[in-house]
C-alpha cells in the first residue's frame, strides 16, 4: 500500500508540473497543459485506482499552494474526477460465468465511453455555479471573460470598443461564444479524458503493467437503453435556465460518444473488406480535416444500436434483421 501512495504522490507532482506549465505561456505548453492527466491515468493503469486518487489530491493541493485556492477546486473537478473514474471503470473486472474459473469479465469498453461522456458533462456542468446560478448570469459572466481573452490576444484597451478582424458585430459573436463554449468545453474534456486513457494504457502495456486485456475497440458496443439517454439528453435542451444548458453539455458529450461507436461501426465492418486501410485512411483523414463528418459517424453508432451492421457486413450484405446483442452488453 505504501508503494502505491508513494507511486501517486510521484503522479501528482508530474502531473501539478505539467498544468503550470502554462503559466509559461510558451506554445508547447498548450500540448503539455492537455497531458495533464496522463500521469494520473498511468498511475490508475499500472497500479491502482488508488494511486489514481492520491495523484489527483496531490496535485491539486500542489497546484493550490502556489496558484491560489481555487485551483484545488478545479483541477479535482475539471482533470481529477474524470482521471480518477476512466482508470477505476478501466480496471474494474468481476469473475467470469459459467465455469470460467479464474477468467475475468471486465468492465466493456463500450460503458467505459458511455461512462466519459456523462462523466465529462457532469465535470463541466459543476464548472456553473462559479459562473451564475441563473441563465442571464451565467452567460453574462462568459461573455465577459471571453470578451477578456479577445481584449488581450488583440491588445486591445478596456476604454476602447473591441473590434475583431472579419467580424462586424463582435456581440453578436460573444452571445453566440456563450452559448457553444460549455458544450463545447464538455467535449473537449471528454477527448482529453479518452486521449490520455488510450495512451496511458499503451504504455502501460508496452511496460507490462496493464493487468486487462487489450479490448477488441472494433468490437465495442453500447447498452441497448443508450439510445434513451441521448433522446433525454437532447429533449432537455429544450428546457428553460440552467437546465437547459446543462442538458446540453451531455447532448454533446453523448453525441460524441456515439461518432466513437460509429468510427468503431467502421473499423469492425470493414475487416474483411480488401481496401480496408484506403477506407479507414479516408475516414480518419476526412474526420480530421472537415469534422462534420463525425455527424455522419454519430448516426452510424445510432444506427448500430438497432441493426448489427458489423455481423450483417460479415454475412456479406443485408439478409435478416438481426440482433440480439451480448447479455452483458
């Protein structure tokens, strides 16, 4: 146990080292600044969740001795509590069935993206309350912060109006600022999160110190009631104040989850297609290039829920409508 807290202290201090990096405001400390919480996630792969918590604890009080108290707040919610959960779900595992003996079911990726996206809306949705416990309060606090940063990245003085290149009515942009940034920021947190996850385990694979299974990504699946969560997500952005608001950050996060399932969708149909890596090329550079794409690949992942597309593209095209899915899927 010893070990393992001191292996979390280490994780803390390497991951309080890589926030304040930005303090520097250097370039490169924007890409040191997102692998903030990849020390964490190591420690919560290669040894225990526990490691995980402690890390986070500690660089949160580090962060706060020496940027001010706020920032343990932060960092908990924003870095810590997302860490903390992805490696503790990423590790969780319970005996398999039905004579498996000593084999381990282990929690299925497919959760574990379901479990980020609530887990990223639900980091950013506590982020409100420091903003305004209403709507008009709320935005009307953005938009003054983000009129802040537009001030200082154009040098422009307090006393004087703030004119944006290309922009005739920089109001109009900060209103539309106010309300895409959250779901926004919910999203970002959640590709953070799942950014670090994923390499957080390739190193500690490569180190041997992962104690899962590599999963099978092409192979992952949701619940089938996930299809309800995000219809819920989306009919509460139709709600008024706060609610509406924090209806959207999971709409976002949830949407996003889904264009994972589809890009999955993808990577399982097309393994016993010939032009497999032309395909999988086309799609990951289109993603990355034009984004919209991934609308498209959320629609895929909803439609998955439904059909087995990747068991009807095995068959060799559309015969029967399928699709009982996994039990414990």
């Amino acid at each position: 146990m010893m070990w393992i807290v001191l292996i979390g202290i280490g994780a803390g201090v390497t991951s309080a080292l890589l926030f304040a990096a930005l303090a520097s405001g250097q370039a490169f400390a924007v890409g040191l600044f997102y692998l903030t919480p990849l020390p964490i996630m190591l420690a919560g792969l290669a040894w225990s969740w526990i490691a995980a918590a402690v890390a986070a604890v500690v660089a949160a009080l580090l962060l706060g001795a020496f940027l001010g108290g706020w920032f343990v707040l932060a960092f908990l919610i924003g870095i810590g509590f997302p860490a903390v959960t992805l490696s503790y779900l990423a590790l969780l595992a319970r005996p398999a069935g039905n004579g498996g003996g000593e084999q381990l079911d282990w929690y299925p990726p497919g959760r574990i993206v379901l479990a980020g996206a609530l887990v990223a809306a639900t980091a950013t949705a506590l982020t409100i309350p420091a903003f305004g416990t209403d709507l008009d309060g709320y935005r009307a606090t953005l938009k003054i912060a983000f009129e802040r940063v537009l001030r200082a990245q154009t040098a422009t003085p307090a006393e004087q109006p703030l004119n944006l290149p290309g922009t005739q009515d920089t109001g109009t942009l900060l209103d539309f600022l106010t309300v895409v940034m959250p779901p926004a920021a919910a999203v970002l947190t959640m590709v953070t999160s799942f950014g670090n996850l994923w390499l957080a385990g390739r190193v500690a694979r490569a180190s041997s110190r992962l104690a899962r299974p590599w999963p099978d990504l092409g192979a992952m699946r949701f619940p089938s009631r996930a299809p309800l969560l995000l219809a819920a997500a989306l009919a509460g952005t139709f709600l008024p104040g706060i609610a509406g608001v924090v209806a959207a950050l999971f709409g976002a996060t949830l949407l996003l989850a889904y264009a994972i399932l589809g890009l999955a969708v993808i990577h399982g149909a097309s393994r016993a297609m010939p032009a497999r890596t032309i395909i999988l090329a086309a799609v990951w550079l289109a993603v990355f290039v034009l984004g919209w794409p991934l609308l498209l690949a959320a629609m895929l992942g909803l439609a998955d829920s439904f059909i087995d597309l990747r068991a009807r593209a095995a068959r060799g095209g559309p015969t029967n409508l399928p699709t009982h899915k996994p039990p414990n899927e």
